[in-house]
C-alpha cells in the first residue's frame, strides 16, 4: 500500500478528527434535575399503565 494511499484510508480516524466528533453535542436539552425526574417518574408511569392494561385483557 502507497503512503498516499495509507493517509487517505486513515485520515478519518486521524486524532484530530475524532477530536472534534466527540466534542460535538447532539443538541439536545441539558440535563437538569427536574427534567430527569420527570422523565423517570413518566416512564414508570407508562410501564405500570401497559402493565395494568395487559393484566386486565387476560394478554399475560
């Protein structure tokens, strides 16, 4: 394999490159405490409702 060839393949894996991709934020909301707490407290929520729904309609 040429020299050329070899930076080619490998230059997006280049320190630099990878540097700057895992620097990047997805632009999502912060993480605040409320927020967290929310979502946890919905999502438990939801899987004790689904839970209640498939125990009443005999689907378990």
């Amino acid at each position: 394999m040429t020299h050329a060839l070899a930076t080619r393949l490998t230059a997006p894996f280049s320190r630099a490159a990878l540097s700057r991709t895992s620097l990047s934020r997805t632009g999502g909301p912060d993480d605040d405490g409320f927020q967290d707490l929310l979502e946890h407290a919905l999502g438990w929520t939801l899987l004790v409702l689904v839970a209640v729904l498939v125990t009443r309609l005999g689907l378990m």
